[in-house]
C-alpha cells in the first residue's frame, strides 16, 4: 500500500476477473487452423465469422476507503470493460467482485431511452437506481439543475448531442450520491461551464465517497486527481501503484510508443511490469509534456 | 471506525453482480415496482408515436383483425358450422388471442430494447419482461371494453349476465400465464437472437391450434390433433371466456383449476428459467 495513511476497509475486492467477448471478424487467418476451413465456408455463404476477445485477463486488486484509484492504458485495454464489471453491469466469464456498497457507474456510452424526454429519463433512471417516487420529486429539481441542458429536459433523448446526454447522466449518476464511484471520461465531456460545475460535484462527492474509480486518457487527470493508478495493457494488469508513479510511467512508455522508438518503449513496459517504473530521467517537478524528447 | 483493526476483512463485502437467491431476487422485484410501472407506461406511450391515431391502433388493430378473419371464415368458408354466435366466437378468439401474442414478442424483445438501461444500471432484470407484460396488460383493457360492444352490438347480440362477472378472474389467470410465457421467451430470445425471427411461426401455429376461428371438432379428423387442441391453455382459456361471454355459463371448477395450475406453472418455471441466466443479460 502507498497510501501515507492507515489502510481503511476493503471496499472493493476484484479477485481474478476474466472478460471475452464473442465479437464478429472478417479475418480468418487468425482463427486457430482447425477453424478456418469452416469459417471461410461460412463466410462464402454469408455467414459471420466470429472469435473470442479477452478483454481482461485475471485482474485481481483490492480496493480501500478514500482511495481514487485511477485505470491509465491505450485504446481497448479493458479499462472500461474493467469498469463495468466492478459496476456490476458486466458479468466476468470468470473471477468475481464484491463491494460494500452498490458502485454507481458514470458513464458516457450508455443510451437510455431515446424516445423519451430528458425528464422522464431522469425519472426512469432514478427509479433504476432505486428511489422512491416521493424521493424522486424532492431530488428532480437538482438533478435537472445540475444537468443544466435547459429546455432541452423536455425533448426527447434522441435528440440530445452526445454531451448533452452525458451531462443527464452525470447528473442522475450524481443524485444517488454513491459511496463508490465510477467515471469513465465523464469529465471530458460538456462545455466549459459544464465542467466547472461538474468538477465541483465531483468534489463533493470525492468529499463523502468513499472510493473513486476514473478512466482516463489523460495521464494528467489521473496524477492530479487519484491516489493510486493501475495501468492496464491487452487485458492485463501491469503495474499498480502510486498515481504519479503510474501515471509517468505509462506516459513514457506512450511518448515512447508515440516517437516510435519502440525498442525503448518495450523496455519501459518490461520495467513497469517488473514493478520497478521508469519514471523519466528529465522529469522534475512539472510533469512531462508531449513535446519533450527523452534525454 | 471500529473495524481499523481488521483492515483486510471482506465480511462486509457483497458481489456487484450475480444472482442472488429466488427469494432475495423476488424481493428485489418488488422494491422495484415503481420503475417497472414507468418502464411499462413509458413504452405504451411511446409505441404508436408518430401515427396519426396514436394509440386508437391498440383498438383498430385486433378490430381489423377480427374483422378480416370474419369476412373469410364466417362469411366466405362457413368455418363456424353448428356454431350459434360466430362472429362472438371469433372475435374473442382474435382479440384475446393477440394479448397473448402481443406479450410473447414484448417479452422476447424487452432485454434486446433495453439493453441501454441494462448497460447503465444494476436491476434485477425480470423488471423488464414484468413491465413488458404490464403493459400489454394495460393496453388491453380498451380492447376488452371493445370486445364487449362490440358483442352487445353486433346481431346475435350477446346481452350482459351474470357470468360476466367472472370475466376479470380469467383475465387474471391469463395475464398469469402471460407472464410465465413472457419469461421463457425472453430468455430463449435473448440466448438466441434467432428465435425472434422464429417467434412468428409458432405464434401462428399456436393460433390456428387453439381454435381461435373455427370449431374445435373441426380438428377432430385427426383424432390425436384433436387431443392436444384440447389440452392447449390457451383454448381452454378461449373456452372459458367464450362460456362466460356467450353461453351466459359458468364452466365447471374442473376447467377453471386446468388453466390456473397451467398459468401458475408456466409463471413459476418461466421466473426461474429467467432467474437462473440473470447474469447473461448483460453480455453482448
């Protein structure tokens, strides 16, 4: 543990969890040789070939009271997959979690009911939490506030922007005031005014929560706002550890892979994954920009 | 806090997902009522939106329906044969026949439609076929008030009596056995997208076998399809309704026990076969 404080209790105990997906492929080439014949028979027919997908490959961490742990990693290492499986809305093939408390998910992907107006998803989705309709009218008035999308409440769903449904969610996600908490780029979206309010709610609710889980791309985020980061690659775990650490560690090797110096990219990850980060040799107080070289 | 001495303890700790016991995920469905309510209202209200009649289709809809098989069977085939009031038979037949129709394929699509909701929050996930039967429910009850004027209405007309009293406890046991219905197909659905596709079929041939516009001794050149029409709930639920409606009779306790132990055990093997994948429903 890094955390300078006493450990508080377990809140979230992930032990082992495996994830596939059966995802459709056009390339045969990458089925095991026993199946391809079959496959490209299937194919000729119109059939659609599909293969398994390990999203995340035995993930095994536990998570304490006021920790904000934060996931860093490239596209579709299974930082969202690993999300929604804590959140409860993702069962693992294998593996399990356990948390004191149902984690509430903020997440920026899920349509709800696109027929519907913005206020009767409100409704609808606080009911989904479970609340109590009498609950629900006294709590309606600060969510749609907090939301702040105006007129639009009353329009249907489907014809929102993509932020402005993100803000509707954030705002319900929000309202259950969660002991657990889980942001999947929630803070990316919205316009300005949107994010200041946003952040502030996100401050109150770090302030009573308990435990933080924040997907992020940027690095940054993750270092300013997380105790602790788990930098996830291909599924799996690579290293855990302090934010800063973690969150340097895996924007080297990013930098790195980005410059296309991959020979010491691999040797950063090697490192990482040996638990012994490189944090890089030019880095002083303020952190590393994109435009810095390596030394 | 009084655990700091135990900071590695999980006893306080409980899985995110999972199925929980029978009892415990009943109980769960219950808590949730009012989300399966607006579930349930939400999608009527939102289901002929963008026509012209809006929700007049509820009704037109089994009224063209009945309206059609009437013009071929009863005027054209002469299907109704020693049958005294044919256009009653066949027009409770068609109407109550569609509740269950129309539940089947609510139900098999409820998890498919909604998989947004499932996606963005943890429920018990039966909420969605009880809300799809809900509303069905629901949306009948106009056709029921159709049905009846259009009964007293149209010649033979069927006069109210004291049997129809009896009208809603039949609704009853067949909204029941909807719901078991419902829940087996909304798993099976669900597991296999195809079945949608298949759906149709069988609907179809469950309403030719369960004499819904013709009399059941039509079936009987066959003697064993005349059997199994026969033990079909959903004739003998027709039958009833048509005793009640049109014969001013109550049927015997021997046929009302037949469909209530049907209803009560498709409701129970349907919420369990529906329970036992509970942690399926959220997979892509």
């Amino acid at each position: 543990m890094a955390a300078s404080e006493a450990p508080g209790r377990i809140s979230v105990l992930v032990d082992d969890v495996s994830v596939r997906y059966r995802t459709e492929t056009s390339n045969v080439d990458a089925l095991p040789p026993a199946k391809r014949v079959l496959a490209r028979a299937g194919q000729a027919i119109g059939l659609t070939t599909y293969t398994g997908v390990d999203a995340l490959k035995g993930i095994s961490f536990v998570a304490r009271e006021g920790e904000h742990i934060g996931l860093v990693g490239a596209n579709g290492s299974g930082k969202s997959t690993l999300l929604r499986v804590i959140a409860g809305v993702e069962p693992p093939r294998t593996g399990r979690v356990l948390a004191e408390a149902t984690p509430v998910l903020l997440g920026v992907s899920a349509a709800m009911m696109p027929a519907l107006t913005g206020e009767r998803n409100v409704r609808l989705g606080l009911l989904a939490l479970g609340f109590h309709p009498d609950e629900i009218t006294e709590i309606m008035p600060g969510v749609i506030k907090l939301a702040g999308i105006g007129d639009a409440i009353h329009r249907p769903m489907k014809t929102y922007s993509s932020g402005m449904g993100a803000r509707l969610r954030f705002a319900i996600a929000a309202a259950a005031q969660p002991s657990i908490l889980l942001i999947d780029e929630a803070l990316g979206t919205g316009d300005a005014a949107f994010a200041d309010r946003s952040k502030r709610k996100i401050d109150e609710l770090r302030a009573g929560a308990g435990t933080i889980f924040l997907v992020s791309h940027a690095a940054q985020t993750i270092e300013e706002m997380c105790t602790r980061a788990i930098w996830l690659h291909m599924g799996e775990l690579i290293i855990d550890g302090p934010a800063v650490e973690v969150a340097r560690a895996y924007r080297w090797w990013a930098h790195l892979v980005a410059k296309e110096d991959f020979q010491a990219a691999d040797e950063a990850f090697t490192l990482a994954r040996q638990g012994r980060p490189r944090i890089p040799p030019s880095s002083g107080s303020k952190p590393l920009s994109n435009h810095e070289g390596p030394a | 806090m009084p655990r700091r001495a135990h900071p590695d303890s999980t006893d306080h700790l409980s899985p995110v997902s999972g199925r929980p016991p029978f009892r415990e995920y009943l109980s769960q469905l219950v808590e949730r009522r009012h989300f399966i309510g607006m579930q349930a209202w939400s999608q009527s209200t939102t289901q002929h939106r963008g026509m012209l009649l809006g929700n007049v289709w509820l009704v037109l809809a089994p009224a063209l329906d009945g309206l059609i098989y009437f013009m071929i069977f009863g005027l054209i085939l002469r299907a109704g044969g020693a049958i005294e009031n044919f256009f009653g038979y066949l027009v409770i037949g068609v109407f109550l026949f569609t509740y269950t129709s129309r539940t089947i394929n609510s139900s098999a699509t409820s998890i498919h439609n909604n998989r947004g909701l499932i996606r963005a929050f943890t429920f018990p996930r039966a909420v969605l076929p009880v809300a799809a039967t809900l509303r069905e429910t629901f949306a009948m009850l106009p056709v029921l008030v159709t049905l009846i004027v259009l009964l007293v209405a149209v010649p033979p007309h069927a006069l109210p009596t004291a049997a129809w009293v009896l009208l809603p406890v039949v609704f009853l046991v067949h909204a029941v056995f909807n719901q078991g219905i419902g829940f087996l197909l909304a798993r099976i659905a669900t597991a296999l997208p195809d079945a949608r596709q298949l759906i149709p079929y069988l609907l179809r041939l469950w309403f030719y076998g369960s004499a819904v516009m013709f009399a059941v001794d039509r079936f009987d050149s066959v003697p064993w399809i005349g059997q199994l029409v026969r033990i079909n709930p959903m004739y003998q639920l027709l039958t009833i309704y048509r005793s009640l409606l049109l014969d001013a009779t109550i049927p015997p306790i021997g046929q009302w026990v037949t469909v209530t132990l049907w209803a009560l055990g498709a409701l129970v093997v349907g919420a369990l076969f529906f329970w036992r994948a509970e942690v399926s429903y959220g997979r892509e």
